[in-house]
C-alpha cells in the first residue's frame, strides 16, 4: 500500500532523494576530463600573483590589464559579430575600427611601460587553461 492509497500525501522529499540517487549512480566518479588530466601527469601549478611588497604595483597593475583586455576582445567581438550582421553603416564600422586600434595600442604602451607583454596578461586558470583565447603575441 503506497502513502497516496492511505489517504497520506505523497513523501516527495524520498522521490526527490531516491531520484537523485539514481541520478547519481549513472554518473562516472570521476568526470573524463579530469581523469584525463590525471592520466597526463600532476597538473601544472597556476602562476600566482606573488604578496611581494616590491612587486604589488606591477601585480595589481597586470590583474587589471588583465581585465581591461578580456572586455576588450569580448568588445571586438561583439564587433565583428555585428558588422558581420549588417548592423552598423560604414562609418561606424571606420570609427569603431580605429576605436579598437587605439585601445590595442594603448594597452600595448601601458603594458609595456609596466615592463609586461600581452602574454603576462593571459592568466592560466590551472585545469580551465588560460583566461584568454590563443593568439598572436603582440
């Protein structure tokens, strides 16, 4: 006799966890990427922003380089998705285009008065890989 042939309700919270239950049996234990990663040797350490007092300056400065590069190429997509549209006239595209030089360029001076490259900024997430995608270095 089930709970709704008594008159009772249903235990939906046993439903839920006897569900989940299964759910999880069909689950490998360890997902494949990771098992892959593992099968591949210890994983890489993540380069860490060191607390150096000497170096908190340059640090600081390169997380937000870092940043301020990821929201620019996510800008210079959104560009080239939009131009590939047909969303913009020919002269915003000029004026977007020669925008997105200028930032390029200015993020190169400022990398390079800081003593950085463009590869410093690509931050590795450790098992993620790198923030940003592979390109040319600049």
């Amino acid at each position: 006799m089930t709970s709704a042939d008594d008159g009772r309700p249903p235990d939906r919270l046993g439903e839920i966890t006897d569900a989940a239950e299964r759910a999880f049996r069909l689950l490998p234990a360890v997902p494949d990427d990771i098992a892959r990663t593992r099968r591949q040797g210890p994983p890489r350490p993540a380069r860490r922003i060191s607390a150096d007092p000497d170096t908190v300056e340059r640090d600081l400065v390169r997380l937000v380089l870092t940043l301020v590069e990821l929201l620019r190429q996510l800008m210079e997509r959104q560009a080239l998705h939009r131009v590939d549209r047909g969303d913009l006239t020919e002269e915003e595209e000029e004026r977007l285009g020669a925008t997105l030089m200028i930032l390029h360029d200015r993020m190169n001076e400022l990398c390079a008065s800081y003593g950085l490259t463009m590869d410093d900024l690509n931050l590795d997430l450790g098992p993620l890989g790198t923030l940003l995608p592979p390109g040319p270095s600049d």
